[in-house]
C-alpha cells in the first residue's frame, strides 16, 4: 500500500514537518507510514519581486492573497496529486471534526493550502475544487499552524502509527461525546482516590461508568455536542450523579 502523502501549499516550507517530525508521526515518517512535501507558493509568482499578494478591493487594512499566483500553484498540485483531496485552512471554512479525520486518514492522502495575511482572494474557491476547513472560532496568523492540527489528527490514525490497533477507538467527539476522564497510579494522590468502578474489575460496571461520565461532562461542558445530534440522550434526573 502506498504511504499516505501530505502536500502543503505555503508561504514558510521550513514549518514542516515541524512537530510532525517528532514523537509517533516522526517516527511514522521515518518508516515511510507517510510522506510529506511543500510547495513554495511564491514560486508560482511571476513578476521581479515574487509577489503573491495586493492590497483589498474596497480598501481596508491589510493584504489578500492573489487569484492568479494561487492558481497556478493549486494547478501544479492538482496536476501531480489529482486523487487527494485540497483543503484550505481558513477561519471561514468548515470546522474541522473527527468525522473529516477519519475519512482523511483512509484517503491517499491530503494537499492543503495555507493562507496568510487578510485572506485569500474568494474567486480562488470559486474556480478550483478546494474545500476550506477551520479548526476553531479564532484567527491565527497563518495556515501552517491549523494544517500541522490537521495532519496530526490524520497521521496518528494511519495503520502503524500509534502503538495500540484499538487507540484511537474510543476517543473524544467519535460518537458525538468527549471522552470519559482517565486514571492511572498511584491510587491515592493528593487525598484523592481512583473512584473505585474503575479498580472492581468489572468489566461492564466500568463500561457503564465511562458511558456515563462521558455523556455527563459533554452536557456540562459542550452541550453544542448534545444539541448538534438533535438532543438524542436525554439528561439524567436532576440531580444524578456517575457512580463513583
């Protein structure tokens, strides 16, 4: 099976691998799990200066990507990775959830495309196939940060990344719930203990437990979870509390 392939489109290459370059995904990509390249955006540019970017139409502060320069730097990605999907990191885009990773991480890989200053110029979305992804209600100053986010998320999931098959089967926001908290030795720390579901040895008593400390703290703590599946789990009565 071919290695799982990351193409980034950008303005700083030295960003990556980055952090992918250490830990699991470093050494996934060492092993040739997957692979990644970048894409010097200004190589595309065509006048004495390398400019990729001018200043809004309608005036305003700052500068916006160019139509043109980008374009022909999505064209060479598209003309060579034409089975991977091209992503732009953008605060406009659609938010980035586990759903998306996964079915990122079962495709060939990814190409992403990484903005700067004020934006990109919206005819770009409208003339290629490209598919803005945001990764939180907050503004960064680039895309390359969102897009290490995102290749983390798709990387640890690649068969042979993360040490365990089963890791990544019960993890936050894959059935619409954060995750129950964990617990590891000592027992005791700090006066307080391991509630003790967790040290019967009851393998469905803990389960139960799991299910329902997760459905709790995501009621209390993203209830946009709950009300996103249409309030599916009704609320415990008032006042219940998980065992513990």
């Amino acid at each position: 099976m071919a290695a799982w392939h990351a193409t980034t489109l950008t303005l700083y290459p030295e960003m990556f691998p980055g952090p992918l370059g250490l830990s699991l995904a470093g050494r996934a990509l060492r092993d040739g799990i997957w692979s990644c390249e970048t894409v010097q955006i200004r190589d595309f540019a065509t006048d004495k200066h390398r400019s990729v970017d001018d200043t809004p139409a309608g005036g305003g502060v700052g500068m916006v990507m160019r139509a043109d320069v980008l374009a022909a730097a999505v064209d060479h990605v598209l003309e060579h990775r034409p089975d991977a999907p091209l992503l732009a990191m953008a605060p406009r885009g659609q938010p980035l959830t586990q759903a998306l990773v996964r079915e990122l991480a079962a495709g060939p890989g990814v190409s992403i495309l990484c903005g700067r200053f004020e934006g990109i110029d919206e005819r770009l979305f409208e003339a290629r196939p490209i598919r803005p992804v945001s990764i939180g209600d907050f503004v960064l100053s680039g895309g390359e940060p969102a897009a290490l986010a995102l290749l983390d998320a798709c990387v640890r999931l690649l068969p042979g990344v993360m040490g365990a098959a089963s890791s990544g089967e019960e993890e936050s926001f894959d059935n619409g719930l954060l995750e129950y908290p964990h617990y590891t030795r000592p027992v005791e720390w700090e006066g307080r203990t391991i509630p003790e579901v967790l040290r019967s040895g009851d393998h469905a008593r803990i389960a139960a437990w799991r299910k329902s400390r997760a459905e709790a703290d995501t009621r209390s703590r993203r209830p946009d979870l709950i009300a996103r599946q249409g309030d599916a789990r009704r609320p415990p009565p008032s006042g219940a509390q998980p065992e513990d």
